[in-house]
C-alpha cells in the first residue's frame, strides 16, 4: 500500500520479487478453508453457481426494454468486493493481474505460481449435482493462442465506451475458453484462483483506456445503474483511485 | 429461426455507400448468438463455404476474424433437462447475444472481389489440433456492417 491506495502488481512482478505472492497465498488459502459468507465458495459462487449474479453483454435488466452493459463496471465492483475479504484475511494482500499478453505468456500459458503452488493452481467448489464437491481443473490451449498485445493495442483507439467494451469481452472471453476446463464456463469458472487475475488484466486494461480515453466516458444512462448485489452504482467505480487502488506502472502498456 | 450446427449464408449484398470501398470500418454480426451451452471460438470465412475446423485461419482462405462464446455451462434449473427444452426469456442472463467482430480489410478485399459476400462459421473448441464444435453453434444469423467512418456514436454501438 502506498498513501492508503492498495497497488495491484503483476504475477510475474510478485513472482520476481522474493516472498512476493506470500500475502495473497495467505489470503487465498484462508478463504478456501472457511465455509461462511467469508469464504471462497461463498464469494465465487455470487459469479456463477449457485447464485450466476455476473453481468456479460449487453441484456435488459429487469424491467428494463433497452439493453444496456456492464460488463466492465460489474466486474470492477466484484473485484473490490472479494479484494477487501481477501484483505480481511491478510492486509498485505492485492489482486494480482495476469498479463496474458506477455512474452511470458506467450512461451509457459498459465504462470508458474498459478501452475504449482496448491493455493493458486486450484479452488474449492460445492457441488453441482450430479459431481460432488471438488478443486477446480483447467485444460490450457497452446500459449501461442492467447491474446497479443497488439489485439490489446488496437482497443485502446476506440473511443466509444460501448464499442471498446464490446471487443475488450470478446477478449476476455477467449481467455476463459483458453484457459478451459472450470475456467472455460460461467457457472464455475469464479472457483479457480486464475479467475481473480484474468479479471484484473481485463480491468486493469479498462483502466488504461479511460486514461486514454475519459474516466468518465460511459453512456449518461449506465450511471444510475446499480451493481447488485455490491452496494455501488456504475457512477462509483469510474474512478478506482476513489476506489483506494492503483495498477502498478498504470502508464505502461501492455506486453511489457 | 435458429440455426444450428455450421452456418453458411447466403450471399449478401454490401450496401456501400458513398464512400464505396473507402470505408474506415467493417464489422461482421453474428446475432441471436446462444450462449447458454459450452465455449466455443467461432472462425469465420468469407466466401470459403468449405471451411471447416481444419482450415488454417488464413486470409488467403477467406479468413476475415474470430469471436468467443463464454458459455454458461451448468444451469441448476436445467439439470436434467435436454438443452433443446430451454426457453430463455429476453432479460434472462443466458439470453442470446451478438458480437461484433471488426473485419474491415477482410470484407474489403472480399468486396473488391464482387458484391456478394457468403459468412461461414465454423465453430471450433480450442486445441491442438482445434477439435469441431459444430453442436455447441446456435446462432439467428450473420450480417456485414460497413461503417462509413470511424466516429462511432452510442446509437451505432448498441450493447452486444
């Protein structure tokens, strides 16, 4: 933390950096040990089972005609969320981004710590009838299919906030099948540890391309909008500095 | 009319406007896209009616592009149930979807090759080799968008 702001870093940083993943190692594995609303079964559940509360593409809401996205804003208030259970549990303890761009990426898939370390290479699930609880798995593609930089790149001159969301999804979409197994559905895919810094990768780049672009470049309609079940409207997480975080190296671009 | 399986349209006109084939920007369509089974990329070809899951992704084959599908997966309410008896309502989180996947200088060189332009989609799941997914793709249709410019207004970017 540096002046209350709690700074988000890369894997390969935290990996590079001795007892760099220590915190949220701590963080993570308490959470999977515990069974009440602290837990990690209780918080990735609210993505997909048992209680699918996440917001993909553009839909109605209820009572709504138009269709409207929040994607992004939805996510970013349910990394907050889970951040500050993980900080309850270690205060030292930041999401971590994977940079699925990197030359890194590119060469070994899913980085080393999330690949062996017993906290980070899996998460609990309940069970979903007719399988009985158990860890997550994954099933990762060639590296050589993960997104390049310059498909990141090429988002950032879009101007139009519905536009650049639309394709930043279609981005992180492909990760989630990349990445396979029970990262590659909706119901699952909260349940694996990866889960937490892919989403940080893709809002880390949303807010790369509101430095870019207006951090308050959103259609007037989206405001309003609450992000049930967080207790926070679409107007509030614009701006994550009032948030209390910062991405480490916020100017750099990607694949660096 | 939902189609299942491997889509192939039927050629479509290119409505260019004064800009002719100048324009800054092409995006091809896939709407009433269903989302609610397994995750799939979806390759598109144009005017490659015979692309298939071994096709190499190529501009030289028609290959104009990729989208995604996050599929949902597991639905308590469906456990049981065959996918084909699901009913999903306009406001329901599986709902069909679009995307919109930016192909500008494919449809142009298709373009200048002849006005009509046939999609094919191929849907893949990922692999090495890419393994066919043609029971996961269910999809109302497929359209080309030519933007005449790049200012794009909130009207022209309704939410996918």
């Amino acid at each position: 933390m540096a002046n209350g702001i709690t700074i988000r870093s890369s894997i390969e940083s935290l990996e590079n950096t001795p007892n760099g993943l220590d915190a949220l190692r701590d963080g993570y594995g308490k959470m999977q040990g515990i069974s009440d609303n602290r837990g990690w079964i209780y918080w990735s559940g609210i993505h997909g089972f048992a209680q699918f509360m996440c917001w993909h593409h553009g839909r109605a809401g209820m009572g709504d005609l138009v269709p409207y996205d929040l994607f992004l804003p939805w996510h970013r208030a349910y990394l907050l969320y889970f951040e500050h259970t993980v900080r309850d549990q270690n205060n030292d303890a930041a999401l971590p981004w994977w940079d699925w761009t990197s030359d890194n990426a590119h060469t070994i898939g899913i980085p080393n710590s999330f690949a062996t370390d017993p906290v980070l290479a899996s998460g609990p699930m309940p069970a979903i009838p007719p399988d009985a609880a158990r860890q997550t798995n994954r099933s990762s593609a060639d590296p050589g299919g993960l997104p390049t930089a310059d498909d990141v790149n090429k988002l950032m001159s879009l101007g139009n906030f519905v536009d650049f969301s639309t394709q930043l999804q279609d981005i992180h979409d492909s990760v989630h099948g990349w990445v396979s197994g029970d990262m590659g559905v909706v119901a699952t895919s909260a349940f694996d540890p990866i889960f937490w810094s892919h989403h940080c990768m893709i809002d880390r780049i949303w807010c790369l391309w509101q430095l870019q672009n207006g951090v308050n470049n959103i259609p007037a309609d989206y405001l309003d909008k609450a992000l049930a079940p967080f207790a926070l409207t679409v107007q509030g997480v614009l701006d994550i500095n009032r948030l209390g975080y910062e991405y480490a190296d916020a100017l750099v671009t990607v694949g660096t | 009319m939902s189609v299942k399986g491997r889509f192939t349209s039927p050629p479509l006109r290119l409505n260019l406007g004064p800009a002719g084939l100048n324009f800054a920007r092409a995006d091809i369509e896939v709407y009433g896209l269903d989302q609610s089974g397994p995750s799939y990329e979806g390759r598109i070809f144009l005017n490659n009616p015979r692309a298939d899951a071994e096709t190499p992704p190529l501009p030289e084959n028609g290959y104009a592009g990729s989208f995604h599908v996050y599929g949902y997966g597991i639905w308590p309410g469906d456990i049981g149930k065959d996918r084909e008896t699901r009913a999903l309502q306009s406001d329901d989180i599986r709902a069909p979807i679009r995307k919109d996947v930016i192909a500008t200088e494919a449809v142009r060189a298709a373009a200048t090759r002849g006005p009509d332009i046939s999609i094919t989609i191929v849907p893949v799941y990922p692999g090495n080799p890419p393994r066919d997914a043609n029971e996961a793709l269910k999809l109302e249709g497929a359209r080309i968008v030519i933007h005449e410019d790049d200012l794009f207004s909130d009207e022209d970017a309704i939410p996918a």
